[in-house]
C-alpha cells in the first residue's frame, strides 16, 4: 500500500471528452483508481482486484467491465495476470517536482513486476523528468544571470513604450 496521504486529480478531468463519455460507473471506476489507497507516485501500481471490488462494493464481472471501458478509451491500461493499473497520461499531471522526487518514483518504476507496463511507464516518466531538468537548467541559468548583473530589466524586454517604462522600477532599479 502507498503511503501517500492524498493524491492530485486534475480539474481538467471533468472536461476531458474520453472521460465525460462513460457512464457514471466507469466515472466513479476511473476515479477510485487516480484515488485509492495503492496509488503511487508512479501512477502505475498493484492493485488485487478483490481489494478494488471490496473497496467499490462491485462484482468481479462489474469491475472488469469498468477496466475494459477505461483501456478503450484510452485512461488506463492494465495487465490483468499481475493485477497492475497504469494510469495513462499520469506524470502530464504529476511529473517528478525535485531529484528525490524523480529517484523515488523511478525506483517505483523499476519494481513494476509487468515489463509492458513498466516499459510504458518509463518512458513517459523520462520525458516528463527531461522537462523537469531542462527547467530547473533554465531556471538556474537565469538566477546565474541575473546574480552576475546581466539581467534585462521589463524595459528593455518590451521597449520603452511610455513614462511608465523609464522609472527606476521599471528599469530594474537603475
């Protein structure tokens, strides 16, 4: 079991069209798996189906169906034998936030007992981290920048344009 005490569900959600689409059962399906207690920062974890349908008060045969909805179109993916839910698009909404963050959840990765599925998840975890990298690169490059005085003031990104622009604030204290 995770022991994440809460975990993010995008307000996008409610506008995505592959989600507004189900029936409510595969709704309420599809959010017990962004949501339940075995959640990873992976977004791709165990989950023993009889745990789900207790969780859910539904038959084997109900959440089977719901699974079967949610890879059609597309939320999740599943290997049935090992009982792994992967959560498709997962790190577009949680992507790795610092260095420990990203080598947790790629050690959560490499634990992945399906290989398709781990396969699946790294993939998309090393393009979200790549993101993540590229950003804080950027993002150190300015402060760098700017710490060494070669920072451009509002000014002189937008031009003077009016009064406004030549006072001292606006010209980055000069």
């Amino acid at each position: 079991m995770s022991a994440r005490t809460f975990t993010k569900v995008a307000p996008a959600v409610w506008r995505s069209r592959r989600f507004i689409g189900l029936p409510d059962e595969a709704k309420v399906g599809f959010l017990y798996l962004l949501s339940n207690a075995h959640v990873t920062s992976a977004g791709v974890y165990e989950l023993p189906r009889g745990y789900a349908c207790a969780d859910l008060c539904w038959t084997d045969a109900a959440y089977e169906s719901v699974l079967r909805e949610l890879i059609e179109v597309g939320l999740i993916d599943h290997d049935r034998d090992r009982d792994i839910i992967l959560i498709e698009r997962w790190f577009r909404h949680n992507p790795p936030a610092n260095d420990d963050h990203a080598t947790g959840t790629r050690r959560r990765l490499q634990a992945i007992e399906s290989d398709k599925l781990r396969e699946k998840a790294v993939a998309a975890f090393d393009e979200a981290n790549e993101v993540r990298i590229q950003r804080e690169a950027q993002k150190a490059a300015e402060k760098a920048a700017k710490a060494s005085g070669n920072s451009k003031s509002v000014a002189q990104i937008i031009g003077n344009t009016s009064r406004l622009m030549e006072t001292r604030l606006m010209r980055g204290g000069q």
